[in-house]
C-alpha cells in the first residue's frame, strides 16, 4: 500500500533490509531487487532502487555487487550509482543487505544526503552528497522487479525478509538484525 510507505517514511530516514541469493543478473541482464519512483515517471527518472546487473553502466566490471541508484529532480540514473563491493559470485550464498539513507537536512531536493551499504552485518560503502528519494503519495514501489509492465527486469534468484524502517539504522542494530534479533521501533531497543 503506497500511502502506508508514503506515510512512514516521507522526509524521513530510511532502512532497507533483506537477505538475497542472487542466481543471475536477471532479466536482460538488469535484474531489480527492488524499484519506486512516483506514478508516472519515466523510466530510471526520480528513481529509488537497487540491481543486480552484468552491464557496466554503473562503471563496475563485474556482476558481483548491487548497485544502489537513487535519483531526483528529473535526473535519470547516470552519475547516481552506489554499490557493494563484498557481494559473493553468483549463485554461491544468500547475503543479508542493509541500505541506509541519513538525511543531512531538510533540503530534499538537494544531493546532499548520506547513504550507507552494509552487507552481512559490516559497514561496506558510504556514500556522501546523494539525493533523498523523491517519494510521493502517488508512488509505485515494487520488490523483485522493475515495473509492472512487459520489460519487468525482473530479479533472477531469492529475496527474504524484506524490510523497510522509518530510521537509520546503527551499526549495531544491522549487525544484530545479521545476526537474526530484530529491532523494535523504539531508538536502539534491539530483541531476539
């Protein structure tokens, strides 16, 4: 329900967390963990999402990371990749991701943001002055796939445990949620 998203984390900070056992690189080799951006954008345009790819769009030469692409303000998805160096070779493990986004004000449209990749429960990457995500009461967000139409790009292999927290999480609450304890909404409060 995309007014239950739009609610919970609109200009706020955010936390994606899954496990994923990447089979391939997806459907004609851009398989979408997950993607959102407001009804009616273009493609990749004010975009919030993450694949799995063979190409080098994103400057890499592998396939054995995510890329993490958030853009605003009309952008399309060049010069806004973000992505994990620590992902295993395909079809070789599962992986438990965290992607947190902390805002460093309330410019939104501004590329001035802070995001953070952590794979299996240790920091990876940190990336500065990115963009909020451009989330609207009207927005379509899907899991495991591009867009709901034809050219789906859909993701080749296994998601679990998909979810999305209204805060950053810290470096202790990922790596306890690695290590299979959940996190209650309340700052810090970490249970098995």
């Amino acid at each position: 329900n995309t007014d239950k998203l739009y609610n919970s984390i609109y200009q706020k900070a955010i936390t994606i967390t899954f496990w994923c056992k990447s089979l391939g690189s997806g459907e004609g080799g851009y398989g979408r963990l997950f993607y959102g951006a407001p009804t009616g954008s273009s493609n990749n345009i004010n975009s919030f999402q993450c694949v799995h790819w063979s190409g080098l769009e994103d400057g890499q030469s592998d396939g054995a990371q995510l890329t993490f692409i958030i853009s605003n303000n009309s952008e399309g998805q060049s010069d806004n990749f973000m992505y994990s160096t620590q992902l295993p070779a395909f079809n070789t493990a599962w992986s438990h991701i965290a992607f947190v986004i902390e805002p460093q004000s309330t410019n939104w449209n501004t590329k001035e943001h802070i995001a953070k990749i952590y794979v299996n429960g240790v920091l990876d990457q940190t990336y500065t002055n990115i963009w909020y995500p451009p989330i609207t009461q009207n927005y379509d967000f899907e899991i495991g796939r591009w867009t709901t139409n034809e050219d789906s790009r859909e993701y080749d292999g296994y998601l679990d445990d998909f979810r999305i927290y209204d805060k950053a999480l810290s470096d202790f609450e990922v790596k306890q949620i690695y290590s299979g304890y959940t996190v209650s909404r309340e700052k810090g409060h970490v249970s098995p």
